[in-house]
C-alpha cells in the first residue's frame, strides 16, 4: 500500500498540470489575438492622429490649444503618446492623394509599439536587422545596439593644399598640411519637405532633440538641407 501511495500522487499532480498548461495556452493564445487586434487599432489611431496634425486641423475644433492640450482633451493621450503616434505616421506612412494616411505595405506586418521602437533606424537597418516575429524587448534590443555601434552617416575632413607630386614636384614641400580624418556617428531624426511642415513639427522635433542629449547620447545637433 504505501508503495502504491508514494506513486499515485505524481500522477495526479501530473495530469493536473497538463490540464492547467493547456488552458493556460488557450488564454495566452486569446490575449495575442486580442492584442495584435489592439495594435491594429493603434496603428488606425495613428493614422487618424496624423491627419488632424496635418496643417494644424484640429485647431478647427479646438483655436485655443496646442496639439498636446487637444489630444489630452479628447482622448486621454500623454505628450509622449501623442507626438509618438504621429511620428510613426511621420515615419513609416504615407497620404494618397485622397488625404488618407496609411502606412506603407513593407511595414504593414509590423504591429504598432514595433514600429514605434523603430523609428530611429533607417530603412535599411529596419531590413537588415529586424524581422515582424520578433518580440518588442528584442527589437528595442537591436535598436539600442544599431544606434551604439552602427553609424548611419560618415563625414570626414579633407584638405585641399597640394601633394608633394604637384607644382616642382618638390619633395619637400612646406605647403603640404596633413589633416588627421575623423568620423562621426549621426542618426536622422525627422525629415521634411517644406518649410510649412518643419515649422508645424517644431515642438516635436525639440523634444526629440532634448531627449537624445538627456539620454547621453548626443555630442552635436546638425541641421542640414537636401537639394
């Protein structure tokens, strides 16, 4: 008897277990659907943040308010989600000639809070190193890793004084200036195509700006035009 009584316990424990591990799984199972639904949502929320960004429309309803005041009026959205959301439009969407943003179908796989996290990288990083099955925490990962180690952007200094084959061919020539070549590491932050949407986007591209030097990771702020 106290043979039998020592084993029959392990199996009971046994079953139970893989009962409670197959609920378990058809919970966890639900709480991904129902989730990926609400990144669905969010990305639609995005969209719709966007176009009322867009020229400053929501100021229509709303003359007295900045665009912060006026999301966290109507919908309950901290500064940072607001500015978020419409960046990731910013980022990774795009407005047909209709007026309706969506984003673009190389992302559409992506859930919202992935591309969120990736917003800093450029597209090619985002194709390199990224895939749509890979968790948040992973991709907030190789983010942090991609704007560490990986430069977007090298400049390097250059001169213009002659070589010692030039002129006399003197090979000692005084005029020679050697000029050591350095790099710098840079990221782009926001892009835009007139001065109208610059102008609109100021209080965003600030903080953007203020966030990545009290991070510790920002030396120098450039600004540069494209032609």
């Amino acid at each position: 008897m106290s043979k039998q009584g020592i084993q029959n316990p392990p199996k009971v424990q046994e079953k139970v277990n893989t009962t409670l591990q197959k609920e378990v799984n058809k919970h966890v199972v639900k709480v991904l659907t129902e989730y990926g639904k609400a990144e669905k949502a969010f990305i639609n929320v995005a969209c719709e943040i966007a176009w009322l960004y867009h020229d400053n429309r929501y100021k229509a309803v709303a003359v007295n308010c900045n665009f912060e005041e006026f999301c966290k009026e109507k919908f309950g959205f901290e500064k940072s989600q607001s500015y978020g959301l419409k960046s990731l439009v910013t980022r990774f969407g795009k407005c047909d000639e209709n007026g309706v943003y969506t984003i673009e179908d190389k992302y559409k796989s992506y859930g919202q809070t992935q591309l969120m996290a990736m917003i800093p990288l450029q597209d090619a990083q985002i194709e390199d190193n990224i895939r749509p099955d890979m968790s948040v925490l992973k991709i907030k990962g190789i983010v942090k890793d991609l704007l560490k180690v990986e430069p977007v952007g090298i400049a390097k200094t250059e001169t213009n004084a002659p070589t010692a084959n030039a002129g006399d061919n003197s090979e000692n020539d005084d005029n020679i200036i050697d000029v050591e070549a350095s790099e710098r590491n840079c990221i782009e932050l926001a892009t835009y195509s007139s001065f109208k949407e610059f102008e609109s986007d100021l209080e965003h591209i600030l903080q953007a700006v203020s966030d990545r030097f009290k991070s510790g990771n920002a030396k120098y702020v450039n600004i540069g035009i494209e032609w």
